[in-house]
C-alpha cells in the first residue's frame, strides 16, 4: 500500500516568482503597497528588482491626486511594493 504523502510533497517547488510574473503580464492585478495603499491596473512589464509598469493605474479608497490617464504608464518602484496578485 502507498504511503500518504504529506502537504509538502504536493507543493510544486518549481514555481519561481518570474514565472508568475511573466503569468500575470496583460492582466488586472492588485498592487499593496507598504504604506498601506492598494491600486489596481493591467501589467505591462517588470523587471528584475520588481519595478512594475502598469496601465489604467487607479489608487483604490483614496483621494489621492494620482489619477492618471488610461492611456498613461505608471511605474510603481519594486522596493515599495508589499504584494501582487491577479484580480
């Protein structure tokens, strides 16, 4: 009789953070940011240290003067980002 594997033995340790990346370009993420903001908009490119490029960038619960267009490029610096994932 097989042994049960354990939950370690399911997680895939080939997943490496430039595959999701590159998994997420063209798509709406939600960006957190370390001080305590969230915006959201469509990746377009990143980079080695995690600088972003997003299109049609919206800061969400915020009055916060950034608004730019959608057809503009916002480029959020990877140090001040906290976490990223697809909407």
């Amino acid at each position: 009789m097989p042994e049960a594997k354990n939950q370690v033995d399911k997680v895939d340790i080939t997943i490496r953070p430039i595959k999701v990346m590159n998994d997420l370009l063209g798509k709406e993420v939600v960006v957190v940011l370390k001080s305590g903001m969230t915006g959201m908009g469509m990746l377009r490119g990143f980079d080695s240290t995690l600088n972003l490029t997003l299109t049609d960038f919206k800061l969400l619960g915020s009055n916060h003067p950034l608004r730019p267009k959608p057809d503009q490029s916002v480029i959020l610096r990877g140090d001040n980002i906290l976490a990223l994932y697809k909407r």
